[in-house]
C-alpha cells in the first residue's frame, strides 16, 4: 500500500513540474508570422504561424500548421486522395527565420493582444496539440490550412470572442480570384488549378473565408477586435524580413498560351490541308480524342474519387469529354457507325455549352486552353461534315 502510495505522489509531483514548466512569464509575448511567397507554386500563397516568445524562460519557439507526413503509409495515395493528415510543427524561431530569410521570404509579425490567462490557454492549446497523438490533421486547401488553424487557434484562446472586421481595402472575391492574387493566370500552375478545381470555387467567398490566404490573415487580424470591449485583437506589428527584390525572369516563350497557341495552329493547319486535300488525318483525330478523354477522366476521378472539396462541379469535362477515349475505335473503320456523326456534333455542342459556362460566370476556366477550344471547334466541324 506504501508503495502505490509512493508511486501516486511521485506521479502527482511529476506532474506538477511538467505544468510549472509550460507556465509562460508575464512577459511573454504571442505573435502571428506571416511569411511571404516563395517562387515555387506548392509556396506561392505564403505561410502562417505561431511564435511564442518569452525571454525570462529563455522560450522562443514557432509551431505551424501544414508539415507533410512523409512517414504516412501510401503517402502519394493519400495525397492524391486528399487523405492525407498533415501535422503540426514545431522549431526554434531562429532555424525558423534562418530558413525564410536564405529562401528570401518576407516575415511579418503580430504581437497579440491577449491577457495572461488567455496566452496560457492558446499555448496549452499548441502544447496538446503537438502531442503525437493529436499532431495530425485533414488538411483542405481553402478551409482547413495553415492560415486557417491560426484563425481558429487565436479564437479558441478567447473562447471565439474575436470580431473580424473588414479591412479598409477589403473587396469582395470569388476563391479562384483570390487565387490568382498569388499565381498568375498565364502559369503552368495556375493552368493546373484551373483545369483540376471546378466550379464550386468560383462562388462569391465570405469575408471570413478570405482567410484561407496567409496575407489575408494578417490583414483581418489587424483590424480584428475581441470581446464585448472591442479591443484590439494585435497590440504591435513588426517586419522581421524585407523580401530583397530580384528581377525574376518569365518568358511569355514558355507561358501556357504560347506553347497552346502553337499547338492549335497546328491543329488548325492539318485541318486546313486536310480540307484542301479532302482527306482526314486519322492520327490527329486519334491524337486529340486520346487526349481529352484521358484528361476528362482525371478530371472526374478528382470529382467522384477524391476528398477534395475543389474539384467538384469541374465543367472542363465538357471539352475534355470522358467518352472520347471509349469511342476511339470508330476511326479505325471503314465505315464508322451511323451514331458516331451525330456524336461529333454533341462534341461541337459541348464546347458551345462550355462557352456559355464561361461567359455567364458558372465557372473560370485556364486562359490558356482558349486557342485549344479554337482549334477543337474547327476540328469538330469539319469531322461533321466528313463522317456526314
């Protein structure tokens, strides 16, 4: 009985310390990081983070939400799969400003105006949350990323009392114009979003749901107050790091619309020859039916196969037309089925109805795929009037 005695007041004293450990000085300060954009696209939209700093501990660490779990089993999968579990990091604040300064990205920081029970509790919060039961999450681009977690973090330490007001400047956006505040529209990778998210992000955003952007935190934290008082949620600002501008070189060469263009042309000009010929090209039209239809089933396993609240509603299936690559076989007939003519024509409707989509907003789609519709359309046509 001693014994479990003993073991119970040691464990208790144990415990005791651990919790004395994690009490912050009232001195210590809470910051939100925002850090900038990076040249790469999975970096373009910028980072967010919590520092907790307190100088009588000697404690100066950041903890961020987004770190990739290599180690998860079928990783590639999972990501695919928009299954993935993200964690929460941790490191000491200056590896962390080492590692933005030597990619030269901007750092901002927001001293949080929080009383001393409320900056224990959003530590406490970090401390559980980093545990490794608790590190991993689901991460979801728009609404559950590392701008986002900082969002609901800050709101949790005062029991969800924060106001977030608009800034002076604030204008009301669809999320696919969000996006391309960061990536711009003529892009390999603004290019990749367009075609993968569908129309579901061309919906009017809230002004809360601008916070899926690391900068727009910053911008709503600092006009943001909390409680029945109204005061202000950030006490100071601070530049940590001044991105040192470069001149980056972006060759239109190179651009989407360009390497598109030319690919249409050529599309165009077989057309043009085939006609003048009167002869179709069998290879072309094997070509594009193979690739439109191997692109409109990615399309739609990233709709019906895949967590990813983005990719729904694609309307890009209407040029990139799934059945295209089932119906391939026609061209490879003497005489192809008396159906597959009134087939091109729903191809040539399609690509009408995709125009429509466009032009009344239901969905935005890649700029870069306008010469390739123009192509597509004039191939259609004359296929009509061939297999006619």
């Amino acid at each position: 009985m001693k014994n479990i005695y003993f073991l119970f007041i040691l464990l208790l004293s144990f415990e005791t310390i651990q919790a004395q450990e994690h009490l912050l000085s009232e001195n210590a300060e809470i910051s939100v990081l925002t850090v900038g954009p990076g040249t790469e696209l999975n970096d373009a939209f910028g980072h967010s983070a919590f520092r907790i700093k307190d100088v009588s501990r000697g404690l100066d660490v950041v903890y961020g939400y987004g770190q990739y779990d290599f180690d998860s089993p079928n990783f590639y999968l999972k990501f695919a799969q928009g299954k993935l579990d993200y964690l929460i990091s941790k490191s000491e604040f200056n590896k962390f400003y080492q590692n933005y300064i030597y990619f030269n990205r901007s750092i901002k920081a927001q001293v949080l105006n929080l009383s001393q029970v409320e900056k224990q509790k959003l530590y406490d919060f970090l401390i559980n949350n980093y545990k490794p039961e608790n590190r991993g999450y689901l991460y979801e681009f728009f609404f559950d990323n590392c701008a986002t977690k900082i969002k609901e973090v800050a709101n949790t330490s005062v029991n969800n009392s924060i106001t977030f007001n608009k800034p002076k400047d604030f204008e009301d956006a669809t999320f696919r114009a969000l996006i391309y505040q960061n990536v711009d529209k003529n892009t390999w990778g603004s290019f990749g979003i367009d075609l993968a998210l569908g129309s579901v992000i061309d919906r009017q955003a809230t002004p809360e749901e601008h916070m899926f952007l690391p900068e727009n935190i910053y911008r709503f934290f600092e006009v943001a107050t909390i409680g029945t008082d109204n005061r202000p949620l950030v006490s100071q600002n601070h530049i940590l790091f001044n991105k040192k501008e470069k001149y980056v070189s972006t060759s239109f060469l190179t651009s989407p619309i360009f390497i598109i263009s030319l690919i249409a042309c050529f599309i165009i000009f077989i057309t043009y020859k085939d006609y003048k010929n009167d002869k179709r090209s069998n290879w072309l039209d094997i070509s594009l039916f193979v690739l439109t239809g191997f692109i409109g089933i990615v399309i739609l396993l990233l709709w019906f196969a895949t967590d990813h609240t983005g990719t729904h509603q694609n309307y890009n299936l209407l040029w990139a037309f799934v059945l295209n690559i089932f119906v391939i076989g026609q061209f490879f007939k003497n005489a192809p089925s008396a159906w597959f003519g009134k087939y091109l024509k729903l191809l040539v409707i399609m690509l009408c109805l995709l125009t429509l989509h466009w032009l009344i907003g239901v969905q935005v789609f890649a700029i870069g795929i306008i010469p390739l519709l123009i192509a597509l359309f004039i191939r259609y046509i004359y296929l009509v009037k061939q297999f006619n």
